[in-house]
C-alpha cells in the first residue's frame, strides 16, 4: 500500500521519540556500506549545509562532525532519504577509516548461522588501488 509520504517530494524527516533518525554511510565508489549512526534535526540539517557528515553521539549526548579528531572525514556526494523518511543513507568518499577501531568499515565481522555465537572477522580489504582506479575512472566520466 502506498501512502502519500511514499510518494512526496517534500523533505519531512521522520524522527523517533528522541528526535533521532538512523543515517547509514555507504562509500559512493566502492557502494561498500560504512557505518550506521544517528542525526538529529541540526545533524542533517549541517551535514547538507556542509557537504561534510555530521551526526549525534547517543554515547556521549553531543553533535559531532566524522573525522573532527581523527581525520577520517566523510564527504557527502548524496543524501537519500527511505519511504517513510525514518533513515537516511549518505553516499560518501571516506577518507582513511569509517570505523573508530582504525578499519575501513563497522561491519568487519560475520554472523553464523543457527545457535553459533562465534564471530568470524571479514578478510582484509584488498589495496586502495581499486578504490583509487574507481574514483579515477568516476572523475573521467564526469570530465
């Protein structure tokens, strides 16, 4: 069934009951999924004033800007929202790790299936080589 925010063209983010949406960040070369954080209302709003991720730290109750002290910057390419605009997924170029632990993404371990608790960790990325050759290849297009 299809409502009619389903099809609006106006932005009207749909925050849960602690004014917070789930923003996803997925590399805009690699279409790698990141990391999975929150904005509030002032998160997005300068996440597209800027160009630049911005999200709210539940943890330590602050806005915080990706990267602000370690470096590892997202740059925001594009900014979709879901049907019902309770999350948003950002298409970003990251710059050096997405993840605190120092890696290129949060997701680096493996689920198994049925009642086994042991995770398995994801095998190393390969160089950045193809990941350098894509944007090459993306900034060629554009040209």
């Amino acid at each position: 069934m299809t409502s009619k925010l389903d099809e609006t063209g106006i932005l009207s983010p749909n925050y849960d009951q602690n004014g917070l949406i789930a923003a996803i960040a997925q590399d805009a070369v690699s279409g790698n999924v990141l990391m999975l954080a929150w904005m509030n209302e002032e998160a997005l709003r300068k996440t597209r004033d800027t160009g630049q991720a911005h999200y709210w730290s539940r943890s330590r109750g602050e806005l915080w800007r990706k990267g602000a002290t370690s470096g590892n910057v997202q740059h925001v390419r594009e900014i979709r929202i879901d049907c019902d605009q309770d999350a948003v997924l950002l298409f970003v170029d990251q710059q050096g790790g997405a993840c605190h632990t120092g890696r290129a993404s949060c997701f680096y371990r493996i689920v198994g299936a049925g009642a086994d608790q042991k995770l398995r960790f994801v095998k190393a990325e390969s160089s950045n080589l193809n990941k350098i050759l894509a944007k090459f290849y993306d900034y060629l297009k554009r040209s």
